[in-house]
C-alpha cells in the first residue's frame, strides 16, 4: 500500500506548513542579501545562546499549532515513536553520517576548484578555537546547537513536513523537505550540502518511519563540528 493510500491529504495544514517554512527561507536569505556579517565569535555571546532558545522555541509552537490544526496526534504528526528496529535504525544513521561526510568533503573538493569557498565560513557558527575565558557561554551555545536547534528542526522538516507531504509521494517529500530545509539557513555557497543534509536525513526518516534516528544523527554531527572546532582538528 503506498503512502497516499494510507493517510488523506491534509491540504490546509500542508499550505501552512509551507508558509511558515517559506517565510524562514525568505527571512534567511534576506538576512544573508543585507550583508549582514556574523561575528567571529557568536558561539561566545551570551546574545546567540538566547536568541536561539526563543527562536526555537517560537518555531516549536508554530508546528505544534499546525498539527493540532491537522487533527493528527502529535506523536503520529512528528513521528515521535521508536524506528520499527533500534538496531537497523542505528546502522542506517551510521550510514547517513559517512554518506553527509563524505559528500560534504567531495563538495568541499569541488569547490576548491573555483576558489577559497567554504560553507562553513559561509554560515559563520562555527567557532575558530577554544576560548577558556568565555566557557560558560559557549557551553549554553553548544546545548541550543547540539540539542534544541536538532530537536526542533527535525521536528519541523522529518517531522511534520515529512507527515503532511509523504501523501503526494516519499521521493518528493524527502527532496521537497530537504531543499527547503537547506534553503531556510539562508546561505549560497553553503545551500546544495544543507540541502543534501536534509535529503540523506528524509531519506533516514522514511526507511525508519521515525524521527527519532535524525534526530540523534543531527545532534551527534553538529556536536562534533563545534567540539573539532575547538579543539583545532
């Protein structure tokens, strides 16, 4: 039986969903087209810590009203359940995670060929070493990027973007999520990966029939590149 089969096309919650999605997207790259520059040290103010707890906060809250309003749980519209097998579930995060890796690295490659690009430098999160001075902040920072800003972004696209478009098709619904999730960072240099980051992540969603396993993927990557940042690797 085939995704449209099993649960109806739930029009109105899908076209809000993709408002809210598309004014991020648009706030992003209006953000990015202003010229605006991120500090240096952002993952050292108190301010980004901060501002990022409401933001994340303000985003959880506009998704738990669109699933209310689609009249599905909350747990069948975020996908809050276990993966059908924890142990295939972790395999295929595994997988994802050298699959991102390595693309990320052939991407990094490729751009090598046109310049000194970077999409790291592009989105400006990532510290460029340890500041023993300011642990404190830093150590907020890293909680909002390595658990809030994962729960809640997957909650958004693998969650319920996933559960409002898997009806129209799982191919489309894991690159229309991905693509506007890579899109809502509001980078240039750095959208293609971001955009593949959340394909592979779909991808891993859709085969688990959970949010559950990109959840931990997303925690875990973002996790590692602020501690290699830090710590000089």
């Amino acid at each position: 039986m085939s995704a449209s089969e099993k649960s109806p096309r739930r029009v109105g919650p899908l076209i809000a969903w993709l408002v809210f999605v598309g004014m991020l997207v648009l706030i992003a790259y209006a953000g990015r087209l202003s010229g605006a520059e991120t500090p240096d040290d952002v993952a050292y103010q108190w301010s980004s810590s901060i501002l990022g707890f409401v933001q994340y906060w303000f985003f959880l809250v506009v998704i738990v009203a669109i699933a209310l309003i689609s009249r599905m749980e909350l747990r069948e519209a975020f996908a809050l359940r276990a993966p059908r097998s924890w142990p295939r579930a972790l395999g295929l995060a595994v997988l994802a995670l050298v699959v991102i890796y390595v693309g990320a690295f052939v991407y990094e490659q490729v751009l090598s060929l046109f310049g000194d690009w970077s999409a790291t430098d592009e989105q400006g999160l990532v510290p460029q070493g340890w500041d023993s001075s300011r642990a404190a902040p830093f150590i907020a920072f890293f909680l909002v990027v390595t658990l809030l800003a994962p729960v809640v972004e997957e909650l958004t696209y693998r969650g319920l973007g996933i559960s409002l478009l898997e009806p129209w098709g799982a191919a489309l619904t894991v690159i229309v999520t991905g693509v506007l999730f890579g899109a809502a960072h509001g980078l240039i240099v750095g959208f293609p990966i971001l955009a593949f980051f959340g394909i592979v992540l779909g991808w891993l969603r859709v085969r688990t029939d959970s949010v559950l396993p990109g959840i931990m993927l997303h925690a875990t990557f973002n996790g590692i590149a602020l501690i290699a940042a830090v710590s000089g690797a």
